[in-house]
C-alpha cells in the first residue's frame, strides 16, 4: 500500500484491516515454496555427506561457526527491530528459500553456464571470468525469485519497502551461510596442511569478516528495492514499475558481478593485508548502495507507521510524541535505549526496549485486527512497563 492509498483511507476515515498469513495451503506460490525448500534440503544434505565423512571436524565446527554468524545478523536486526516486520515463519521461509531451494538450482546452473562458456570461449577465460558470468545471472534470479514467491504467498504482509527488503536480506543471507559452508569444506577436503580448523578460520575471516557485509544480503536488498516499488506504486503506470524493478536488478547483478570479477586483482599481491584492501574497495558501491535503499525504505516506513499510530493508537500515554517521532527510525530508537543505559543503567535500557517493541506490536497488532481485546495485551503492556520505567529515568533534582 502506497501512502498516497494511505491518505486516502485516513481521508475516507476507515482502515483496510487485515493481514495475510503465511501458511497459505490454498495457495499455488505456498506449495511452490515450500516444495522446492523440502528439495533443496535434501539435496544440501546430499552435498555436505562426502564432507561429513572426509572432514567431520571441518564440518561440524564450520555450521557452528557459520550458525553464530546468522545469529549475529540476526541480533543486529532484532536491535534495529527490523524483525518486526514479519512472523518469524517469514524470515524463516525467506532464510530457507536462500539457503536451501536457491542453492539448489544455483550449483548446477553456475556449472553449465561455465562449461558453456569453455566451450564458446576458453577454458582459461572461465578459469578468470566464468564467476562472474554465471553466479550473477543464476543467484541474483534465484534469490529474488524466493522474494517474489514469499509476497505471492501473503501479499499483504507487504505494506512498506522495509517489509521487502528485510526479507530479501534475508534470503541473500541464507544463500550467503550456505555458500560459505560450502567453500570451508571444500577448502578443508583441498588443504595443503593436515589441519581440520585452520580453513575454517581463514573463510570466516575473508567470506565472513571481510565480505559479509558486501556480499548476497546486500545484492538481494538492491533488488528487491525493485519489487517493494513494483507492488507499492499501482497508481504508476505499468512500463515504468517494470523498469524500476529491472533497473534494481541489474544494479544488484552489476555490484555482484564486480565482486566475482577479476578487476583490480593485479594491482594487488597474494598477501592477506592487500586482499583485505581490495576486498573492501570492491564490496564499498554495494554497501553504499544497500545503505541508500535501506535509508529511503526506513523513511517511509516511518511515515507509514506515523500514519498507522495516528489512526489506531491516538493515546498519548501509550505512544509519546517523542515516541511517536522516532516510530520509523530505528537508528534513532536503538540511540535512545543506548543513551538510556549509559545514563539509568541497564534495567531501564531494557525496559526501554521492550517499551519501544511493545508499542510497534500494538500498532501493527491494531492493523492486522483493529483495537479490542485483541490489542489489550500490549495496551496494558506498555502502560506496566512505563510505570516501571518512569521512575528510573525521572531527572533527580
């Protein structure tokens, strides 16, 4: 929904109530889904067994080490409530799709494109280029393919840009954890030392430190900047949807296809210093780009929001007005808790943070179902929780 139809609806004085699950077995795009995750699964288990049996250590320790990864995205998201958005069965099923139902027709088309292009080309030409020729075309397409599935399973799960593109960040970090599970065992079944932690530790540090932040979740956001567009633009016409949602993803394909490329590589020697510089200089337009989205889809989320709280939650004792500016700024919010700690300590910053968490859940809670005893959890919620933090954060004379 655009804010224009936002306007529109504060205009007419009702609200379109009502939000899409995501177990939606009625649905042709639900079953799609979660056929081809359930395929991806078996097929992911089938490529880690011979690791498993060659490399159990490298294996084991590297799903540990990749998990903790997720987890740490995870926990940078849930500080800038960004897992609000959706149930948890949709960060779920977009971390699935990636890891598991995009991999799975990932691996075998890269390898086509690739032999194809031996054949056509030469095999040293794909030994430089064949990476970036074919992982940008088969990934990018995958990746945002599970995107486009998941909007068509609950169409009205997304409302904002920020609602999008969470979920692509999602999907681009499965396919990422995924992805470097796989180079650490490949390394450990191909190392020159008979050492089972060693490649586990050096693909952390130059797949997980050293690109993280550059690599498939922030390809996926760009292009799903695209699909957020798409769906919350009907009013414009439909060439230029189109080709805004095209435009994102070849942006998306270009960042990923600088990455694999061998540019720049010559200027640089083998050493891990010179790497980590050319790594970081390749990964910066994506970042920056990633970041540009990111910005513009928490602006209008919070304008979004404002609308919403402005209609279903007017109570000034449930939603402050200092509260109510900072509803679509996550940066600004996570600031204040920050600021709140350091000041009272770390009861009130976590008071704080349930505080700002329960005031998003009655909104969205008052969007999905209206206010009644639906919404009264959280209204008593925020009003307890208040009056235990009031008393902390009160300046002292």
């Amino acid at each position: 929904m655009s804010l224009l139809h936002v306007a529109e609806q504060q205009d007419k004085g009702d609200w379109p109530i009502g939000t899409d699950s995501f177990f939606q077995p009625h649905r042709a795009a639900f079953w799609v889904l979660a056929a081809l995750i359930v395929n991806g699964l078996f097929y992911t288990v089938n490529m880690f067994s011979m690791g498993f049996r060659v490399v159990p250590i490298t294996a084991l320790l590297g799903i540990l080490v990749w998990a903790i990864y997720t987890l740490v995205f995870l926990l940078v998201f849930r500080a800038l409530d960004l897992l609000e958005q959706h149930p948890p069965e949709a960060f779920a099923l977009a971390f699935a799709w990636g890891g598991l139902g995009a991999v799975y027709f990932a691996a075998p088309a890269n390898i086509a494109i690739q032999s194809l292009c031996a054949k056509l080309v030469s095999p040293d030409f794909v030994a430089a280029w064949g990476p970036a020729i074919a992982g940008p075309i088969t990934e990018e397409f995958l990746k945002l393919a599970g995107v486009v599935l998941l909007v068509l399973v609950a169409r009205n799960q997304f409302q904002t840009y920020l609602s999008v593109l969470i979920v692509g960040a999602m999907t681009g970090l499965g396919f990422q954890v995924v992805e470097n599970l796989t180079y650490t065992v490949n390394a450990s079944m191909h190392f020159p030392l008979e050492n089972q932690v060693y490649p586990v530790l050096i693909n952390l540090l130059t797949r997980g430190l050293l690109s993280g932040l550059w690599s498939h979740a922030a390809y996926t956001t760009i292009a799903s900047f695209g699909v957020a567009w798409f769906l919350l633009h009907p009013e414009r016409p439909m060439a230029v949807r189109i080709a805004c949602a095209l435009l994102c993803f070849v942006l998306a394909w270009a960042m990923h296809f600088i990455w694999n490329s061998p540019w720049l590589e010559d200027l640089f020697d083998g050493g891990y210093g010179e790497m980590a510089v050319l790594l970081v200089i390749k990964g910066i337009p994506a970042m920056a780009a990633a970041w540009l989205f990111w910005r513009e889809a928490a602006r209008e989320n919070g304008a979004y929001l404002h609308a919403l709280a402005a209609y279903f939650v007017p109570e000034r004792d449930l939603i402050r007005d200092d509260e109510w500016l900072r509803l679509g700024a996550p940066l600004l919010r996570y600031r204040v808790r920050r600021q709140i700690g350091w000041t009272f300590g770390l009861r009130a910053r976590l008071l704080k943070t349930q505080l700002q968490r329960e005031q998003l859940r009655l909104i969205r809670k008052a969007m999905t179902y209206g206010r009644g005893a639906q919404t009264l959890r959280h209204e008593v919620a925020i009003r307890r929780i208040r009056a235990e933090l009031d008393p902390l954060v009160a300046v002292q004379p």
